[in-house]
C-alpha cells in the first residue's frame, strides 16, 4: 500500500512539475520580447533571460524522460496548477496566453511588475526544491533527486536578474499584495488542489507531448534507459 502511495504521490508531483517547466519556457518568450524592447542596450540582462529560457526547456525535457522511464504520460493537469499562471491571472487580471505583451512593453508600470511577478515565482520554486529534496518521498527516486538537484542548481539565476534590474532601477522589490498573492497561491497548490489531484481516480493523463510541435527540439534527451538514471542528466548537464 505504501508503494502505491508513494508511486500516486510522485505521479502528481511529477505531472505539477513538468506542466510548470512547459509553461515557463513557452512563456518567456514573451517575457523576452518585452525585455528586449525595454532594455534593448542591457547585454547581460538580456543574456540572463535566455539562459532562463533554457534551463527551464532543459527541465522540462528532464521531467518528460522521466516519465518515460516510468512507462506513462503525466496526469493531465492545467493551468488551474501553474504558478506562474495564477500569479499572472490575479496581478494582471488576464491569463497568459491573453496577456497583451505590447500593452506590457508600453507600460513601465506593468513591465515592473511582471518582473517582480517572475522574480517572486522563481524565488518560490527555489524554496519548494529544498523542501522535497528533504522528503523521504521524493528521495525514494535516485533518477528525481538527481532532476531536482539540477533544478537547485539552476534556480537561483532565474530570479537574481530581475531582481537585479530591480535595484538598478530603484523600483520596490515586491509589494505587500504580490507577496500576499504568492503564498495563497502556494498554499492554495500544497493544501487543496495536490491533495484533490492525488485522490481524484478518474484523472486522465495526457494524450500527447506538450512539446510535440515543436520540431526535433521535442525528441527524447536518448533512446534507450538508461541504468540507475545517470545517462538521463549526461545530457543536459
């Protein structure tokens, strides 16, 4: 029984994570686009962003093998489980795919607060990854600690740049209601839609790849499985 708990519970985990890597990466395109068009001179900030771009591609190709591996799909879960999504449709009243880049590249106000927006996610993902790398759960999985090691490593260089450009620019770091957003969020994820995923038994899982149009970029980091999980990071280290 406890196998079978342990097997649900890094299922959900599993599916939370790569669906959070997917968005993060298709969306920072746009994050892009609007740095570029307000900082268009700022080479490192620039290069930063990219970098974001993709490790968080890279994460999420470590998940999809993972998955592999365990010979499924991940469960189907949407945007009602993304942090990213949720901070965006409560601090800009507009889901991602809705958000008008241009309105946020014309607005110093709103290119502000994405940046304090992504910068406080990422900073809220770092501290998530030293949490579950403390679970007896998530330790149970030499090939997941080894994924979540890699995530730690590359977090702390998803947020530093903006808020660097932050204190660059003598804007506010966070505000009171952005920070008070994140951790309902956060809570909201931990305490009521994790556990309703975890004992839903008719959640379906995906049918596709999220990245399945997007070229040979899309195609599994190797072939065949790897033993103990070590050729899975060879990669992509």
């Amino acid at each position: 029984m406890f196998d079978a708990f342990r097997r649900r519970y890094l299922d959900v985990l599993g599916s939370i994570y790569i669906y959070n890597e997917h968005r993060g990466y298709t969306s920072i395109d746009r994050v892009l686009e609007a740095v570029l068009a307000h900082c268009p001179d700022d080479a490192g900030f620039i290069a930063a962003i990219r970098k974001h771009r993709a490790d968080e591609r890279k994460h999420y190709v470590m998940f999809r093998r993972w998955f592999e591996l365990r010979g499924h799909m991940p469960l189907s879960v949407d945007r009602a489980c993304g942090h990213i999504d949720r901070f965006v449709e409560i601090a800009f009243g507009s889901t991602i795919d809705d958000l008008d880049t241009q309105a946020v590249i014309a607005s110093e106000a709103l290119f502000e607060r994405l940046c304090r927006v992504i910068m406080l996610t990422e900073m809220r993902g770092m501290k998530q990854v030293d949490t579950l790398l403390k679970s007896a759960l998530v330790r149970s999985d030499p090939v997941l600690v080894k994924i979540f090691r890699i995530v730690e490593r590359d977090e702390p260089s998803h947020w530093q740049p903006y808020r660097d450009w932050l204190v660059r620019t003598g804007r506010p770091q966070a505000k009171r209601r952005e920070r008070l957003i994140d951790f309902w969020i956060h809570r909201e994820l931990l305490f009521l839609k994790l556990p309703l995923l975890f004992l839903n038994p008719w959640l379906p899982r995906a049918t596709g790849w999220a990245d399945a149009k997007e070229g040979e970029a899309s195609r599994p980091v190797i072939a065949a499985p790897p033993a103990g999980g070590d050729m899975l990071l060879e990669r992509v280290r």
